[in-house]
C-alpha cells in the first residue's frame, strides 16, 4: 500500500494505492478460504479447483476483496498519520474498477476528510455560572390548584327546559345505524358526554347544543376515512338520540373531597404533588438557563479552526428545517425582512458555533471519560418509539439497523451529561428570580 497526503487547513486528501499483485494475492487467499466449504455439482465437496471457483465467482470474489481492501488501507492511512477524523471519509474510486475487478489494474482511490482540530479546552472548574433560581410560594400553588379545579368540573343538573350549550354535560341514550340497520358498537344508554369535548364523530356533538331533557333527535354523521372501524370508515351514519338530563359544570371547591375524587388520601397531599411539580417545572427552567449560560461562556473561551464538512453539515441540516418552515408559512417574525443572503449568512455563524461547542463538549467528556451507558440508550429509544403509537417496533428496528440514527440517538445523551458534569465543577451561583423571570425565555 502507497499514500500521499495533501493538507488544507483541517481538510485531509490521501491518494492511496494497493499493487494489482498485492490484489492478486488477496484474492487467491479469499479463494482457499473459501474452496473447502464449497459444494458444487459435479465436484467433490471441497475438492473444486481454484481455477473453476475464479471462473464462476472470480469477480464477486474480487469486489469483495477490493471492498475489505479500501476499509483496512483507509483505517491503516489514517492511523498512520496519527490524525483523529471528524467525520466519515469520503471516497472516490481513481482505477477503472472492471479492469481492478479483472486483475488487470492497480487499486488507487483518493480519501478526503476532515480532521478533528487540536485545542486545550477551558478548565471547567475556573469556569463561573450563574443559575437563576425561584422559590414556590402559596400563591403559585392555589393558582395550580384552581386550573385543575377547573380542568377537572363538576356537573349540576340543569331545569328541564335548559337548552345545552358548549362545554354543558348532556346525559343521553344512542342507537347508531347504517342504511337503517343499528351496527355494533354504536349503541349504549346514559351515556355522559361533554359538548366540545371532541370525544364523539366530528358534527356530532354539534348538533345536541341546544337540546334539552326529554329531547329525542336524529343525528347525521359521516365517519372519518380513517375510522379504526374499515366497515364504518367514511359511512354515512344516523344516531337516533334521546336526552335525559342536560348538566351545567361547575367549578368544585379544592378540599379533601375534591382530592379524593383524583384518587388522593386528602388536600394535603394534593398541595404536596403540586408543590413537587412546579418545584421540577422550576428546576428544568434553571437548568436550562444555567446551560444557555455556560454554552455562551464556552463559545467566548474557544476560538479555533472548525472542520469546513462539519459546519456545511449542521448549516445545510439547519437551513432545511428553515425553509420547511417558511414553505408551511411560519417564518420567524425576526426574519422576514431579511435576504436570502444574510439568513445564510446568520444561521451559518450559528452552524459554526454549534459545531465549536459541539467540539468543545466532547473533549471535555473524553477527557472526564463521561460515558453511556446501554440502559440510558435503550430508555432513550423506547422513548423515541413512544411518539409513534402503533410503530414502536418499526422505529426500534429503524435505529437497531441504522448506526448513524443510533449515534443521533446518543449525541444529546452524552451532552447533557457532560453539561451536567461541567456544572457539577463549575462555580455555579444561584440568583433568585420571581417566577415571570425564570419562565420568561423559555415561553418565548
């Protein structure tokens, strides 16, 4: 094997050679590995001749070994020059691959890539940060308790000539048909729907405001073209409705009975799940402005050469998810005014420093040694397949054979470990903010 390399900033181009000799002998080693577990008609199993096995599969053979050939001179170039990639090589095949593939020619490929730039990163535990912290207070958690009053109401019986509007309770017998004939499924008596809900087919409830106890009516539906039900998926359907009782909601009052009936001991309780919750809302908040904080400090501390690919990369990857939201007509207010020049311009200096700190955060945890581990990986995908209901095992096996969708998969992992190992070592200061403040940036 023969390499020349070339040099251009932090992009590496290697022209590398295998002697067709050397192919040569490669393959006919392939071919006694191969020969006595081979069974063909007419020969002895493991007794047909080298010359018969080059005939048949002499090519197939031979693209096998060019193609172990490239991976271990590439593997062998890049150790050798003792560089550490930043990123897949990219190859590109110089021989006349039919006469490689016939014995005729030297292998000769030329491998660009870019390497990882050399850079002392900052000494986290000089590093200083502030954390914005704020405390739960009373009035914070009566205010929760009132929007899961209210989420969650109570239903009084309205007179019987009330008419129901949106949002009312309605009480009600059905008998759902199709071309005249009830279809299973679609009956049941005293039936407690909430007008608005969405709960029922489209334009049904819709059509009970209005009603009122002792109400009979015929309601006309059609089922949506991708019913679960296929016999009932976009058919035209009558439900002959009777209405019992119409219901008002009513915001019940937060005590001992209102907490049992969420299934807890007493309101105490209740206070103390809320507190929890907003105490977690209020740590997330923190910590996410303790980690914009300490990415703006790393970003100030780190100025060095990036690998050119990287940054086309997280640029061209940013850029389509920016015209995918200006083709569905949601363009940030803050660039509508602008070129298309200076967009790319903007977001291509914002490529560059998520790179740089992507660089960043890496050689710190390689040099912490933070890992992964298999667990968090798995909890990860079954998390990932949860946001697809009914194609969880689709998507698992999406990324069980898909390395590169695996290593997504890991990235945001070993960063946020890695964060919270840096604001473990840091000098982190914790300022205390009202509530409006800490949630500010975040709703905005």
């Amino acid at each position: 094997m023969e390499s020349v390399e070339t040099i251009d900033g932090l992009s590496r181009t290697y022209k590398v050679s295998v002697s067709k000799a050397d192919l040569q002998k490669r393959f006919d080693q392939r071919i006694e590995e191969i020969r006595p577990q081979m069974n063909l008609k007419g020969f002895r199993p493991g007794k047909v001749p080298a010359s018969h096995v080059k005939k048949m599969f002499g090519k197939d053979i031979m693209g096998e070994v060019v193609q172990a050939l490239v991976q271990e001179t590439s593997q062998k170039t890049i150790e050798d020059a003792d560089v550490r990639p930043a990123g897949q090589p990219e190859m590109k095949m110089e021989s006349d691959m039919e006469k490689v593939l016939s014995g005729d020619e030297d292998l000769a490929y030329e491998m660009n890539v870019d390497v990882m730039p050399d850079f002392e990163p900052v000494d986290i535990k000089k590093l200083s940060i502030k954390r914005p912290v704020a405390e739960v207070n009373d009035e914070e958690v009566d205010a929760r308790l009132t929007q899961i009053a209210e989420a969650n109401p109570k239903f009084d019986k309205r007179a019987k000539t009330a008419k129901a509007r949106k949002d009312d309770a309605v009480v009600i017998d059905f008998l759902g048909k199709l071309d005249g004939e009830p279809f299973e499924g679609g009956a049941a008596k005293e039936h407690t729907l909430v007008l608005g809900s969405n709960s029922f087919i489209p334009g049904f409830e819709d059509q009970l405001i209005g009603v009122k106890a002792g109400d009979e009516k015929d309601v006309n539906v059609t089922f949506p073209e991708n019913y679960q039900a296929p016999n009932l998926a976009g058919q035209d359907a009558v439900f002959e409705v009777k209405v019992h009782e119409v219901r008002v909601p009513k915001t019940p009052d937060v005590d001992d009975e209102f907490a049992k009936g969420l299934g807890l001991d007493d309101l105490a309780k209740l206070k103390e799940l809320v507190t929890e919750q907003i105490q977690n809302e209020f740590s997330g908040a923190s910590r996410s402005k303790a980690k914009r904080s300490l990415l703006d400090v790393l970003d100030e501390k780190h100025d060095f050469e990036l690998p050119p690919k990287m940054v086309d990369q997280e640029f061209n990857q940013i850029w389509q998810q920016l015209q995918a939201e200006m083709d569905a007509g949601r363009t940030a207010e803050a660039d509508k005014d602008k070129s298309e020049d200076d967009l790319k311009e903007e977001y291509r200096t914002i490529a560059a420093r998520r790179v740089r700190l992507g660089l960043v955060l890496a050689e710190i945890g390689r040099v912490a040694d933070i890992q992964i581990s298999e667990q968090e990986v798995q909890q990860a995908l079954i998390n990932e397949a949860r946001n697809f209901p009914g194609q969880e095992r689709q998507v698992i096996e999406f990324f069980q054979k898909d390395p590169n969708a695996m290593a997504q998969l890991r990235a945001p992992i070993y960063e946020e470990k890695v964060v919270d190992h840096i604001l473990e070592v840091a000098k982190v200061k914790d300022e205390t903010v009202s509530k409006e403040e800490l949630l500010k940036e975040d709703e905005e």
